[in-house]
C-alpha cells in the first residue's frame, strides 16, 4: 500500500551491518527532521570484527532486518545508506593549493572542485579506495576558517580536506550483499562518522571531542575539533572480546557469557562486594556453578582497560590528546556496560558521557535511544544533512553512473 506524501518528504533508510547485528532504519525526511517509520533488527553471522567475511550469512542478515523494517514502514526499501568499519580503514589529513586566474578573481564552483582534486592527489595503494572527501576548511589568500569561498575574490585558494580510504575488496563485499537483495547503495559511510553525527552536539565538535564507538567486534574513534572531523580509525577490538574473555575465565558458554556480562557485568571492582556470588551454567552439562562477581569484574575491567588504552594510544599517537576538552563520548553497545564512563573519566583525567541522541529525531525515539543504534541513526542523519564530496557509490557505479556523471559536467558543469 503506497503511503500519502506531503511536499518535499521523502524515506531515508540507514543499514548499519555491524559485527553483532544488522540495524536497518526507515525515516521519513521532511526538510531536517527525521522521523523513524520502521526498523529491524537481526544478528549478525557473516562478519569478523567489522568485515563481511561470509557473503550467504552477511546477506540473510541483512534480509532478515530489512524485511522486519520494510514491513513495520509499509515500503518497499530500494535504496539504502550503508555504514563501513574494520582495521583496513584510514583516514588523512591533506591539502590543496590552486591559484586563482580568471578575470575578476571570483572564487567559482569550479575552482572549488579544482582545489579538491589537488588535495585528493595522493598516492593511493591499488587495493585501497576513496569512501569520503570532506573538506574541513577553505582558505583564501591565506584567511582561514571559510566553509564555502564561492563567489568571494582572491588569488590563492586552499582546501583542507579529510580523506577516508577502505579496502576495495571490503567495500565491494559490503556492496555485493545488499545488491544481491536488489537494493542500491546510495553511499558507503564510514561507520564512526555515522555515530558522531548522531551523538556529537556542535558545540563539543566545535570545543574538540573524542568519540568512542565501542561495539561488538571494532572500536570506532572519531576526533572533532573546530566543527570539523580530525581523525578516524577502527581498532578490531570491543564487546566481543570481553564476552571471550569471561568465556575462558569462567569456564563457561559465549551465550551464558554474553547474559552475565550484561546482566551482572560492571569494570568498577571496587564497587563490587567482596562475598557476592552468581550462579552461571557450565560448560558441555546442564549443570549450574557459583562464582565471584568480583571475578567477573576483573576479567571485564582488564579488557575495557584495554580496548581504552588501545584507543587512547591511537588519539595520542595522532598528536591529538591535548585538543580534546570536550572529552569522551562513549556509544555503541559496549557504552551499556555498567560503569565504563566512571572507569574512562577516571582513567584518562578527561571528562566522559555517554552518547545521547540529539534533537530532530522522531518517531520510534524509546526504541532506538539506545547507544546500539548510534550508527544506523548516524546514517540517516548522513544522508540528510552532510556534505561530502566524493560519494563513493560511484566507484561501484559501472557504465550508468559514468554517462551519468559525464551528462552533469555537460549540462551544469558539474
Ligand atoms: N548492557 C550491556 N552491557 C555490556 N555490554 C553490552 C550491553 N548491551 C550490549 N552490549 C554489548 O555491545 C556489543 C554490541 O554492540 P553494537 O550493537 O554497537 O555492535 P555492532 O554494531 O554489532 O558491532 P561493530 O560496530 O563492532 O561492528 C556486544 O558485544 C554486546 O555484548
Ligand atoms: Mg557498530
């Protein structure tokens, strides 16, 4: 059954294919504000540590949340924005410089997109591909801080710009899943970049923030400073390997795992009593066993440790620890672990939250106000509001996008 529409609305869905499940959000756009008609949700089985690595698996997933979604919505879902992570990803500040000849000296849109290319002229490896071009800031004539220079005059024109490489072979596994459900990818979003738009208020992108999208298999950080994005990286480390770790350390199943971790699980020891004990199943027998939940928290706190360190050494090899007052923001599932703020603050000396949704969200706001969801609603907040340039669904493309692209240069120059 079609639904009615009203002037310029129009559905946006966000998939957010992540280690542990695959979240598929369907919005109705009506200008800026977003509201979420359907999702769908199913676990994840074709994915290690944020990379498909079974096509079968990966794609019934993925059929599985958006049928749920598709149904809920009452659409038929053709076109989706879809998140990306894994160790393969890198980001990379550059810059390009073009000298402005042209009569008059006025800055044109084809300039702008001259002084791209020249910081996009990097060396890039065969295996590796452009996801995103963002421009961070425009200089003209040496003045910094302009975000669209279009129309104003000057000889000298500079672009800072933040690019984001993946392996070809993840981002066209990752594609391949999602035509095969005969739907089109409108843009490979880098899956930290999602979750910041979808927890960062302005004003901490502006001061400078750290965020942490801890989630089942990676751990996406994502630096912001002067409202713009600084840094990017995937570590193949989160939720899972702790979910192992109790595994091994209380000898004891990954599903029974998974519950105490969440049920009982805290990385503050000290606020657990000494005598407290927990009744797990044990491994291969039906049987029950007793066991400290003090244990428990030392085996959680020593790998969030971790996963913290790891990320804390990736901000502070980038040079970038000392720009970040607006401090820690945790999400992603992981961020629901009891106490992991407190341990972060305490830790790092920086102050620490945990992400919440913004504004401008609507609908099904209780269900998908948990962190879990951060990234898919990241996504359709990508689709409605970003700016980016190089929309990486082209390289996927083949003939039809070519002529497309060649059509618009012709027609708009553009
Ligand atoms: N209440 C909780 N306490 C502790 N951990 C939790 C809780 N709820 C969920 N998690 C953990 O969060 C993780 C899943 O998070 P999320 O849904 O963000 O991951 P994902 O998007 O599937 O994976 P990734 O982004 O790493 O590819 C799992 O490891 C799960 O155990
Ligand atoms: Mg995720």
């Amino acid at each position: 059954m079609a639904r009615r529409r009203r002037g310029r609305e129009r559905i946006v869905v966000g998939l957010d294919v992540g280690t542990t499940k695959v979240a598929c959000l369907v919005a109705n756009v009506f200008d800026s504000e977003i509201e979420i008609i359907g999702m769908g949700t199913a676990p994840s089985r074709g994915l290690d540590k944020g990379v498909v690595v079974d096509i079968g698996r990966t794609i019934q997933s993925i059929r599985k949340a958006v049928e749920e979604a598709e149904n809920m919505a009452d659409v038929k879902i053709r076109s989706v924005y879809v998140g990306i992570a894994g160790q393969h990803i890198r980001s990379i500040n550059t810059t390009g410089t073009v000298a402005i000849t042209h009569p008059g000296r006025v800055i044109k849109r084809s300039d702008i997109r001259r002084v791209i290319e020249a910081a996009k002229a990097i060396p890039i490896p065969p295996d590796m591909q452009l996801i995103h071009v963002i421009p961070r800031q425009y200089k003209v004539d040496g003045q910094e801080g302009i975000t669209d220079p279009e129309g104003m005059t000057g000889t000298r024109l500079e672009a800072d710009v933040h690019l984001v490489l993946g392996s070809v072979t993840a981002v066209r596994n990752l594609i391949r899943c999602i035509k095969y459900l005969r739907i089109d990818v409108k843009q490979i979003v880098l899956q930290p970049l999602a979750s910041s738009l979808a927890v960062l208020s302005s004003a901490e992108k502006e001061l400078g923030v750290v965020l942490l999208d801890i989630g089942g298999g990676t751990t996406d950080i994502s630096i912001y400073k002067g409202g713009d994005i600084w840094f990017s990286r995937v570590i193949p480390v989160a939720g899972q390997h702790i979910t192992n770790d109790i595994t091994v350390g209380l000898q004891t199943p990954i599903e029974e795992a998974e519950r105490i971790k969440k049920e009982y699980g805290t990385c503050l020891v000290d606020s657990v009593d000494d005598n407290e004990k927990i009744e797990i199943a044990t491994i291969g027998g039906d049987g029950t066993k007793l066991v400290s939940r003090k244990r428990l928290a030392k085996i959680i706190e020593a790998r969030v440790e971790e996963i913290l360190d790891l990320a804390m050494e990736e901000v502070e090899n980038a040079g970038y620890k000392d720009i970040v007052p607006g401090g820690l923001v945790i999400t992603g599932g992981t961020a629901l672990l009891d106490g992991i703020v407190e341990f972060a603050q305490a830790r790092y000396g920086l102050p620490a939250r945990r992400g919440q949704i913004p504004q401008g969200i609507h609908g099904l706001r209780d269900i998908v106000e948990s962190p879990i969801y951060a990234t898919a609603i990241g996504l359709l907040k990508y689709a409605v509001e970003f700016k980016d340039l190089e929309p990486s669904r082209e390289s996927e493309g083949g003939w039809f996008n070519t002529v497309l692209k060649w059509l618009r240069a012709i027609l708009w120059g553009g």
